[in-house]
C-alpha cells in the first residue's frame, strides 16, 4: 500500500517498519525489568481507568515516555503483547505511528494514523492519539502526562468499500460490453450498410440480441439490490415447494427439450411445504435449473428432487444434480461471487449474467437457508438449498405437516 499523508493521516504497511526498535523481551529477568519499570512510572487514577476500561474498542495508554501504563480488555485480547512496564515500540512497531505519538507528546494535540497489518491476515488499523493534560494546565504546562491510543479497526469498512468499487467496475464492464457492440451496429447501418437489407435484418436480430441482455443485467442488478433492501427481513409465509417446482419444470421445459435434456421431478406425491416467498424461491429454483440445462445439459437429464432433511427433519431440500460435466473444485467458493464464471468458452455462457447464483445466495440466506454445491468434474453437479419448514402446529409430529 502506498503512503499517504494528506489530512494529517499516514498510511503505510507493515512490512516497511517490522525491523528497528528493541526485540520483545521474553525472559523472566526482563519480566522483573517490566515490573521495576512500571513502578517508577505512576499510572492513571482510578476514575481515568474505569473510562478507558468501559470503551469497546482497544485502547492503550501510554506514559510520555512511550511506556505503557494501562491497557483495557479490548486490546489485552487484541495485542496480548502489549503490557503495562513495556515500552509499547515493543508490540506496535509501526514508525508512523511513534512518530505521532512523539508529534502528541511534543505539541499536547490529537492526531489519527492509519495503518496496515499484513500478519496473520489483511487488517487496516486507524490509531486515534490523544493527549491526556493534567487539569488546568496553562501556557507551557501545557505538556501531556499520557497519551491516549485507541485502535479502530477499519478492515471490514475497507473490504466493502473495495467490493463496491470492484462491483461498479464489473457492472459497468459488462453493460459496455454489449452497448459497444449495439453502437458499433447502428453506425454501420447508418453508413456503409444503409441500403442492403439482408445486412440490415442480420444486424439488427444482433442489436435485439445484445439489448436483449442488458435488460438481463439490469433486471439482475435491480434484482439484487431489492433483495439487499430487504436481506433482514426473513419471509414467514408458508409455500408448497412442488407447487412451485411444477411451475418451474413448466418454464424450463422449453429450454431443456432444445437442448436434448430431460427434466425429471421427485418427491412431490404430496405438498412439500417450507416457510418462503413463492416469487423468490421461484427464482432460485428456476435459476438452477436453468443452470443444470446450460451448463450440466451434456448429461442428457436433470433430477429435482425435494425431500425432508434426513439429518434434521425442521428442514426441506430441494436437489437439482446434473450429470454433465461437472465443476473443477477451484472454482466452487467463488461461484456465487458476482459476475464470476467458471464457464467463460461456453455458448450458454454469454447469455448468463454471472449474477444468477449471487442471486440464489442472497434469496436463500434471507430465507435462514443454506445453499450447498457439491460437483465432481466430469460426473456432474448437484446444487442443494436447504430451507425451514413451517412451524408445527400444537399436537402434531413434524412428519404431518
Ligand atoms: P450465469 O449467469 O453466468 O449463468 P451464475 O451466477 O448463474 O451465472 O453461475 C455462475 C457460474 O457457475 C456459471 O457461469 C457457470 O460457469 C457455473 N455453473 C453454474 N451452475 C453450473 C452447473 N450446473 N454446472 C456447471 N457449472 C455451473
């Protein structure tokens, strides 16, 4: 990551400043040392510790000599290196972020650093230092006693902030795609092809064709940022999986007989009942059963089957298994991730979104449900959604419903 110092905010990695400053002591005598340490530097009174104890996030403060004097629960589980009689370069060895402290201690002002920590994971920090002033302090007894330092963590604010801008970027990549092709089109038949009308008719059957699907796009992102409107809101009404999975079959039917596939549904003798919205879970099952066609047709047939849980019966699954040619393993955690595609040859593949099983994972997650993939490359894919079924009503088994 780059450096940055606009706003009085430093931004720097790890890795540029793991070296330099003392090694951590790690013997007893250094334990002796600390606790020497600590007595010659009196910490805060009781009222002081009793706040910094009742904040939530993990703050350390300091002596203006950089020792450290108290350290409240957050940052004890936080960094459980860094302890009362060390100096705190010991744990956090971060030069921006001494160089502020030095900067507090100097001119008794606040300031915000922020960085990076590459180790275990990726975390962004954003450390608030804060000059604690004997009371009525005036004029040059304006000096600090302590410093305050409390540590934010920006991490998850960062990683959505990167995952809307990566979002628009996709969005908008995949809009221009077909709008270039729709342009490119237009300008050739106002021009060079104006007057044949065998170019004309082929032309514009593309120009349908591409505005054809980014009314898909559009009708996906739409789709995914109602649902994102309502992810907490969990639907309570009670729906007939096979009422919806006959409609389903009914819709696809086309599609599968083009394709040479068969469509086989079981399970459904009788209702089937879960708690659900019709609509959305009409989308969920129709999206991978679409997706069994496009992607697993080669096997000829696609089984939908919907069954009560055999490991809890609270819960309903409704399988859809294809038998073409299956997923590589490496692209299973990543298929419900927006716009990815594991299939990019395919023909099937350029009338997708890649929203479709993003689209999936948000319903059903709404839902309390759970979505499981499981594939074997060249034998097939089987995508299960696992949904609650109704409460059960006073004096019956769970098997009546
Ligand atoms: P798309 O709109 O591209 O079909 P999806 O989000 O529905 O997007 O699916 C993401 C990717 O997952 C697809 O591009 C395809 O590569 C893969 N995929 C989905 N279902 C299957 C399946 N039944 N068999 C093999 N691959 C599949």
């Amino acid at each position: 990551m780059a450096m940055d110092d606009t706003n009085g905010t430093a931004i720097m990695t790890a890795n540029d400043n793991q070296t330099g400053g003392p090694a951590a002591p790690t013997d007893e005598t250094s334990e002796d040392r600390r606790f020497a340490v600590l007595a010659a530097h009196p910490g805060p009174e009781a009222g002081m510790v009793t706040v910094i104890d009742a904040l939530d996030d993990p703050c350390i403060l300091i002596d203006t000599s950089g020792i450290v004097v108290h350290v409240n629960g957050e940052a004890r589980a936080r960094y459980p290196g860094v302890r009362p009689g060390d100096p705190l370069v010991f744990r956090l060895r971060f030069t921006v972020l001494h160089d502020a402290f030095a900067r507090v201690v100097a001119e008794a002002k606040p300031e915000t650093v922020e960085w990076q920590e590459k180790v275990p994971t990726d975390r962004w920090l954003e450390a608030h230092l804060a000059p604690i002033l004997p009371a009525g302090a005036e004029g040059a007894a304006r000096r600090p006693r302590w410093v305050l330092l409390r540590i934010e963590d920006l991490t998850e604010t960062r990683r959505v902030e990167r995952m809307r801008a990566d979002f628009v970027a996709n969005a908008s990549h995949e809009l221009r795609t077909p709008l270039t092709a729709v342009i490119g089109f237009l300008e050739t038949l106002q021009g060079p092809a104006r007057d044949d009308p065998t170019v004309r008719d082929r032309f514009l059957a593309v120009m349908a064709e591409q505005a054809g699907r980014m009314k898909r796009l559009i009708d996906d992102l739409l789709s995914l940022s109602r649902l994102e409107m309502r992810a907490h809101l969990r639907p309570e009404a009670t729906v007939d999986l096979c009422d919806i999975l006959r409609h389903v079959v009914d819709l696809v039917t086309p599609a599968a007989t083009a394709a040479g596939v068969d469509l086989r549904l079981s399970g459904c003798n009788g209702p089937r009942r879960a708690r659900g919205d019709r609509e959305e879970l009409a989308q969920v099952f129709t999206n991978l059963v679409e997706n069994a066609v496009k992607y697993g047709g080669s096997g000829g047939r696609v089984e939908i089957s919907v069954a009560a849980d055999p490991g809890d019966r609270r819960h309903v699954v409704v399988a859809v298994r294809d038998f073409g040619e299956g997923i590589d393993p490496v692209h299973l955690p990543r298929l419900t991730e927006r716009f990815y595609r594991a299939h990019t040859e395919k023909a099937g593949a350029t009338r997708g979104t890649g929203l479709g099983l993003a689209i999936v994972k948000h319903i059903v997650s709404r839902h309390g449900g759970r979505l499981i993939i499981e594939s074997v490359p060249g034998a097939g894919s089987t995508f299960s959604v696992r949904l609650d079924r109704p409460p059960v009503p006073a004096g019956k088994s769970v098997d009546e419903q």
